[in-house]
C-alpha cells in the first residue's frame, strides 16, 4: 500500500521543491483523480445497498443525495432489483435519460432509472424493498486514508504525473509539457492497455 506521505515524497523528488507541500498534496489528489478517471476500470467497481419502503401506489422510487448514499461515488454502472430475503437479483435496471423514459408508443420503459440531479429515480417492474448499485467509485484522496490501487501498482509513474501537475501550478510550463510527453500520456496508455479488461480472452 503506497500512503500519501510516500507518494509526496516521490513528488517532491522530481519537483526539488519540498517548500511547496500544499501544491505538492493538491497534485497528489489531482493526479489521483485523474488516473483512475483515465477510463472506467473493473477495479473501480463498487456495489451498495438501496433500501426502500414498498409502497402500492408509487410509480417510482427516488433515492436522494446518491452521491452521499454510495461512497464516492462517480458514475453508476447498473442497478440489480433483489429479493430483500436472499439478496437473489430479480430484475436488472437499464439506465435512460430523463427525455428517454417512454418509447414510441408513449409507453414508459420497464427496468429503468435515471438520474434527475443528485436523485437517483428507479422504476422497478418487480419492486422489492431492495437493490443492489454496481458503481465506479473514486479513490480516497485525503491524507490520512489514501487509497488507490494505481499508487500501490504505480507509484512512480503517478508521482511523475503529480510533478507535472506541481510544474504547471508554479508557472514552469515548458517542464509541465515535457512531463505530459515524457511520463502522463504513455502512462495513460499503459493503464487502458493492462487494466481495462475485466477478463483476458
């Protein structure tokens, strides 16, 4: 497990800059981000519970505040309906867009959700009382509970992004574009071609 200090003091080795710490951790956590955001990773998958009281009446369910309900949330990847005894799936939701509920015919899609700003709205076909979200979930950036599965695989490539991140922030841009060359973009190009598939055919 590579911590935030270890990763800082990688920074801080390309950078000779030990006297700027609060950019240094800044970069961190941006480049962080950055990686893992590089594409949609199977090691970033997450699931959570949703919970929710039956009703007879309700066409659909709204979960609010699902950015705070699944952990760092960063884009939902679908939605299993479930018994709420055996946790057996019954249903797998599709995602549509607000404007794309009904079909042609004017009549509402089955198994969907849709997001309507930070309220995740479900319109079960065989509601439950429970629901399993699979989600990309974003690293932990903060110093004390720093975790990422890049850092651990790569540190030093990830450091060398937070470098150019530093360069950039302190006005050494031709530095800045030389570690963008140099070390983010065929770092990027690695991480697509060894870890975007969940299985090897």
């Amino acid at each position: 497990m590579t911590t935030f200090a270890e990763l800082e003091s990688l920074v801080i080795e390309q950078t000779r800059r030990p006297e700027i710490s609060s950019v240094t951790k800044a970069a961190i956590r941006t480049a962080t981000l950055r990686a893992h955001h590089t594409d949609f990773f199977p090691r970033d998958l997450a699931q959570g519970p949703l919970l929710y009281a039956l009703s007879s009446t309700a066409q659909f369910y709204d979960f609010p505040n699902i950015s705070q309900t699944l952990l760092r949330l960063r884009s939902l990847k679908l939605i299993h309906g479930i018994d709420a005894v055996t946790s057996v799936p019954v249903e797998q939701l599709e995602f549509r867009e607000a404007d794309d509920l009904f079909d042609a015919d004017g009549n509402r899609r089955p198994h969907i959700y849709t997001l309507v700003g930070d309220t995740l709205r479900i319109y079960f076909s065989a509601p439950t009382g429970a629901a399993t979200a699979f989600f990309y979930q974003n690293p932990q950036t903060s110093e004390a509970q720093y975790s990422s599965w890049i850092a651990d695989t790569y540190p030093d490539e990830l450091a060398a992004w937070a470098a150019g991140i530093v360069f950039a922030r302190t006005g050494f841009t031709e530095m800045a574009q030389q570690f963008q060359e140099l070390h983010v973009r065929p770092f990027k190009e690695l991480l697509i071609s060894s870890h975007l598939l969940g299985n090897v055919s």
